[in-house]
C-alpha cells in the first residue's frame, strides 16, 4: 500500500526588520512622545483660560486679523506654489538643457537656507530701495512692509515642497502615453487635461497641503520682510511670540491652539480631497 505524501512544511520567511508588535510599539512612542506630548501639553496649558478665556482671545481683533493674514495669505501662497512648482517640475523632468542639474539643485536651497537668512535677503531685494522693490513700486506695488512681502516669502518656502511631491510621478508618465493622445486627435489642451493632470492631481494636493503647513508656522523668513503692523502685516505666530515675552504663556498657548485646530480642519478637508481625487481617477 503506498502511503500518501506527507505534505511539506511551510516555513515562515522571516522579515528582515523586526515584527509587526514591535514596529508598532516603537511607532505610537515616537508619535507620543515627539508629537502627541508637546501637544497635548499645549492643549493643557491654554485650558488654564477655559472656554470663554480662549474664545476671547480668538475674538480679540487683533489676534483675528493676524490669524486672517496668516491663513488667508498662506493659502493663497500654497496655491500659487503649486501652480508654479507644478510648471518647474515638469521642465525638469522632461526637458534637457544646460545648467539643469544646477536649477534642479537651487529648488532645495529653500530647505538648507535658515530662514532669518532667507527673510533678510527676500528685504533687502524687495525693500523700497531694493533692486526689485524699486522697479514694482515704479508700477504701483509696494512689497516690503506689507502683506504682499508675506506672500513671497511664502512662495519662497512653499515652492519646494510643490515640486519635489509632483516630480516623481511626472516622471513615471510615459510620452508615449501623451503621443497616443495626440495621434487619436486630442488637442494639447485635451491631453493636459485629461491624460497628464488626472495621475498628478494627488500629488499636487499633497504639495498644496505641505506648503500651506509651512506657510503658516513660518517666522524667521517673514518677520523680516513683514513689517509687523497690526491690523495690517502682523502675523499670527508673531503675536505668540510677544506674548511669551510678556510671560502671558496661556495666552500664547491660546493662539497656538487655536491655530492647530484651524490648521488641523484645513489640512483634514484637503486630505478628503485628496482621497476622492484617489478614488476618482483610480490612483492610488
């Protein structure tokens, strides 16, 4: 009688990083320990105001104006980041010429620059005796000193993030894709609409979202070109900072909060977007 055969043992391959309980241990530590802790102990400080301590200071007009221009002017920042940024990511990826390299480098510079350095130099180009300040107020346009100051220093920092998260998927797009397009007779506008921005749309929500973030934590490289005039130029981390040199830390503490919260929804309903931008063009 012959016997039936045994039926081989699986071995389970071993994953070269450790479990899944230890990964996930060690990743909710970090997490609350580098960011849910400081927060949390953000959170209780300005709770010392309660309730109607932190909606008066939401609803001190100066605190309301601040956050207006810090929030009204980073996204309309991130928005021009992305527009832009998607058009820099695109030359770099698809077009060879001199210097590419050396351009492709100077998109970073943003990262490494401190940004008092940033902001200085963004005054003195931009100041009313500035190389740049002086050919716009000939049109009009006076940069430093006012909110127009704020958004460039914005695009300046905001303008990275926009291309680095869009770069990589243009260059996965295939040309070959772009010239079935325009070999089925679609016109240039058609093929941009319809074949190259659908796959880039997350990314660009990304980006959006990432420059919008650092647009409105952004001190160093804004205080400079600003001008800091309430009601007019001043920002909102500004006043925090005012506020803790004179020892008011739970009113410091309450526009922090209630920049985080703001922050928090912002970034959430752009994250929804992104989602069904997802699912609608069937990306993941």
């Amino acid at each position: 009688m012959v016997e039936p055969p045994r039926p081989r043992r699986r071995f389970r391959q071993r994953s070269v990083i450790p479990g899944f309980g230890l990964t996930l241990g060690y990743t909710l530590t970090c997490l609350g320990v580098i960011v849910l802790l400081p927060l949390a102990a953000l959170v209780a400080k300005a709770a010392g105001l309660g309730p109607a301590g932190i909606w008066a200071v939401a609803t001190d007009p100066r605190v309301a104006s601040a956050l207006r221009v810090s929030f009204g002017v980073s996204l309309l920042a991130a928005l021009t980041a992305s527009i832009f940024g998607g058009i820099v990511a695109w030359v770099l990826t698809r077009y060879e010429f001199p210097g590419r390299k050396l351009a492709d480098a100077v998109v970073d510079l943003p990262f490494a620059l401190p940004t008092a350095v940033a902001g200085i130099a963004l005054a003195s180009l931009y100041a009313p005796n500035g190389p740049l300040g002086a050919q716009l107020l000939k049109v009009g346009i006076e940069a430093a000193y006012t909110p127009v100051g704020i958004f460039i220093a914005m695009v300046f920092i905001g303008l990275p993030f926009a291309v680095r998260t869009v770069q990589p998927l243009i260059a996965e797009i295939d040309k070959e894709v772009e010239e079935a397009s325009a070999i089925l007779g679609a016109s240039r506008v058609a093929t941009l609409t319809k074949v190259v921005l659908p796959p880039l749309i997350p990314a660009v929500l990304t980006g959006f979202a990432l420059a919008f973030a650092r647009g409105v934590g952004e001190y160093g490289s804004i205080i400079f070109i600003a001008g800091n005039l309430p009601y007019v130029s001043e920002i909102a981390p500004l006043l925090i900072v005012i506020k803790l040199s004179e020892f008011d830390y739970e009113g410091a503490s309450a526009i922090a909060v209630i920049m985080l919260g703001i922050s928090f929804l912002t970034l959430l309903a752009i994250n929804l977007v992104q989602a069904w931008s997802r699912r609608r063009f069937g990306y993941v």
